[in-house]
C-alpha cells in the first residue's frame, strides 16, 4: 500500500499550540506528515528566524519519527511533488481561513492534480491563537508559553 505523505505548509512564524494540534491529528490520517516552512512572498520580514523555528519545531516532534521539518522556497504545490506529498493537510480556525484556503487549494490541484488539501477545524481551545498575535506579544516582552508546545528566550 502506498504511503500517505501530507504536506503542512507555512510560515510557521511562530509554530503555535494551534499548529501542534493539527499535526498531532493529522498523524490518525496520514502516515507520515513534512511540517514545511515556506518563504512567503507577502511577508516582508520574518519575526523569528527560520533556523531557530525548524529547530523548536523539530524539537517538539522528536518523539514521532513520521514528522519532517524542512524549509522551502519555492511553489508548495513542486515541493509536496519532490517530496512525494499528495496530501496538504491545513487547520481552518473560522471562515476567513476557508476563503482564504479555498483559493490557494484550488491553485495547488491546479498546479498538481495529484494534490488533495485536507482541511482540520481547528480545536476550539485554539482556535483564537494566531502567530500575528503572538509575535505582538513576544515583542512587547510579554509572557507567549502559553501558545507554544516549546520554549523560548523572552
């Protein structure tokens, strides 16, 4: 039987609790899951640096040998194709995500008709945290553990 490979693109800026949840449950439907920090062309400037996120990252799924962290700078739909992913899983938190979502799906089936997106409703406990957020805190010198599944320097 053929592996199950999911993709799970972002920016990851940060990699939150919400972000864990989602991959955590993706696990019950694929067998193993590429977490993928792309460069995206909209966002100027990261806020935390995508060595240290791959490592955070990479730190929180030590334990599942079926978890990747890799970093990406080129179309999602080619890298889920070099990396024999069929799957983008996504979390959607409320319906801007879905419109949002929608159209970048569609993109990708077009780009590769292999490409199924599989969308997860975020859990209601995170459905409010959102890395936009979170980095306005941290900026702020605010307390942000909460949010992650690790630590990090204030």
């Amino acid at each position: 039987m053929k592996k199950r490979i999911a993709l799970f693109p972002g920016s990851f800026d940060p990699f939150t609790k919400g972000h864990e949840d989602i991959v955590l449950r993706g696990l019950q439907l694929f067998d193993e899951i590429v977490i993928a920090i792309g460069y995206n062309s909209q966002k100027s400037q990261r806020y935390f640096e995508i060595n240290l996120m791959m490592g955070k990252i990479r730190e929180t799924f030590k334990n599942y040998p079926n978890i990747r962290v890799e970093h990406f700078s080129l179309l999602t739909a080619e890298f889920a194709r070099q990396n024999g992913a069929e799957f983008l899983l996504r979390g959607l938190r409320n319906t801007t995500d879905f419109e949002y979502e929608n159209s970048i799906a569609q993109v990708n089936r077009n780009l590769y008709q292999e490409l199924e997106s599989v969308f997860l409703i975020t859990s209601p406990q995170f459905a409010w945290i959102s890395s936009s957020i979170i980095r306005e805190v941290h900026r702020y010198k605010g307390d942000v553990s909460e949010f992650l599944p690790y630590t990090l320097d204030q």
